[in-house]
C-alpha cells in the first residue's frame, strides 16, 4: 500500500490541469534508531515544551510563532496571517519553464518525490504532460509549497509517473570559493595521470545501487545482536593512518595492487527484498525457536494420507 501523500493539489501546463498527489520518494524509517534512556532507572527521556524564564510547561494551544528582532525581542506571527499570505502554489505545482538537466547545477538538488494523479480523473492531461516532457528531454520547472514554505521542484518522467525533485535556493547554497582559494595550484605531471587513468579503468564499473551495503547499519545489527545474545563485544582494530612520502610510488604500487589476481570471491548475495522493518534482521527472541528449526521439525512429521 503506498505511503500517504505529502501534498494533495492541481499540476497545471497553460490551461491544462489534473489533480495530483506527492509522495516521498525516498524512506530512513527501516534504518535503526536509538531512544535515549535514564541510565539510573533505564526509562525513556522525554522532552518537554517549557518557559525559557519560569521553567513552567507549556501547553500546545499557547505556543505561538515569533521572529526574533533583537535579543529577548520578538514579533509574533498568528496562523492566520500566516495562511493569508498563501501563495498560489499552496494547491497549483504551475509549471513555468523548460530546462535541460544537464543545467541543473547538483548543489541545488534536495529530496526526490513521486508524483501522480490523485483519483481517477485527469489522467489523460496527466499523460499529455508527462509525455510532452519526455518528448522534449527537458525538465520541468514549477513552484509547490510543503511545510509551509514556497520550494523549487523540478520535474521529469519516470516509467508512467513524474519524478519531482526539490531545489534550493540560490542563497541557500554557499560559494565554493570560501573553501577552495586556499587550494595551492600544483602542477601534475603526465605520468602520474597516466597512472591515475590506469587505477580508474581498472576500477570502472556501472552504478548499480543493489551492489553497495551500509556498512554501518550491518554493523548495528551485529551489535544489537551481540548483546542481546550476552556475548562480548570487542573493539575492531582501526586500520592506520599512513602519510603519503612518494606520490609517483604509490601510484604504481596502486596500480600493481588492483592488476593482482583477486582472491577466490564469495557468490555475489542476491539483494534482501525490502522489509516492512529492520526488526526482521535481528536475531529471533529468546524462547523462539528460529523458522528454520521450526520448518524441519514439521517437516519429519508423518503427513497423514488424505481419504
């Protein structure tokens, strides 16, 4: 079943228009995540909305929104003003533009999000947009607003939906400048970029998302795993840092490392199927015999002949 909508409204190209809905593209939520306890009592710390000055709790329905113009001084905002300011693109994604997206510069890209008809109709002026953008190989530039703020989406075909990814603005992006003037120039020679070019080839490949394991996240697991088991845990031994002296040798060494044969490699794990939760990779709980077990014990059982 997909995931609620994050934003329900109209996708308008002119005086074409069909209602669409916005889903995320993207999900953290099967990853482990941590509560932070009470290490006296084990029970979880929850926060509070409290008075900076009284210290005193303060209920939902008091707690107002407010710009901070000088120190202690504040201008509050009401929800109503708020939602009279609401611009067009609270409930239209208008399409203004057409771009290349070889354009689009990557420090400008944010999330992605799926984006579709809502109901059963406007499929047809779904289709004729989706398909006008597919036809000219561009992507197309509109406006939406989520949580309350005016956003950039940038939209483009997948398979029979479109793809909306999500733009900064330009002062929210930094000038490289701040961080690289300080690069020396320095002058590489031929040979070391030759060398360099030999590592690349050696290591070229397709990117294909299933073949990469966070690495971190499996080692999470072992952990949860381990001490839920009782067993020790031991510190794994971090590799050391080495200064780099002889540039060009460690360039042929580079290159004489990834030549050398490869070791007899393990079958290459077909990718888990996506799970409802990361709970289904941890161990069975104690007193729970594992699937497997329970499986050959059913298994030895006499079947009883049907009549």
């Amino acid at each position: 079943m997909a995931p609620r909508a994050n934003w329900k409204g109209f996708l308008r190209l002119s005086l074409v228009t069909c209602p669409v809905a916005l889903y995320p593209a993207t999900s953290e939520s099967e990853k482990i995540s941590f509560n932070q306890l009470n290490r006296q009592t084990g029970h979880r710390i929850k926060y509070l909305k409290v008075d900076a000055d009284t210290g005193d709790e303060v209920p939902n329905e008091d707690i107002v929104k407010g710009y901070e113009l000088d120190k202690g001084q504040y201008i509050e905002v009401t929800k109503d003003e708020l939602e009279d300011i609401a611009l067009e693109s609270t409930r239209t994604i208008e399409i203004d533009e057409f771009v290349d997206k070889s354009d689009i510069d990557p420090r400008y890209l944010i999330r992605p999000y799926y984006l579709r008809p809502d109901g059963k109709v406007g499929h047809d002026a779904f289709a004729v947009i989706r398909e006008t953008i597919r036809e000219m190989d561009k992507v197309a530039i509109g406006r939406v607003v989520l949580t309350n703020r005016e956003h950039i989406i940038a939209l483009e075909p997948l398979d029979k939906g479109l793809v909306g990814t999500l733009l900064r603005y330009p002062y929210e992006v930094r000038s490289e400048q701040e961080y690289f003037d300080e690069i020396q120039d320095v002058k590489v020679t031929k040979d070391m970029l030759d060398l360099a070019r030999h590592i690349v080839n050696q290591k070229a490949g397709r990117f294909e998302p299933e073949k990469f394991e966070d690495h971190y996240e499996t080692a999470l697991i072992d952990l949860i795993n381990k001490k839920r088991a009782g067993k020790p845990i031991t510190p794994k031994e971090r590799p050391a840092a080495t200064n780099v002296v002889d540039l060009m040798e460690a360039l042929r060494r580079s290159v004489g490392r990834e030549a050398s044969p490869a070791k007899a490699a393990k079958p290459a794990k077909k990718p888990r199927k996506a799970s409802s939760g990361q709970k289904e990779m941890l161990m069975p709980i104690e007193g729970k015999k594992p699937k497997e077990t329970a499986a050959k014990k059913s298994a030895a059982k006499p079947q009883r002949k049907s009549a």
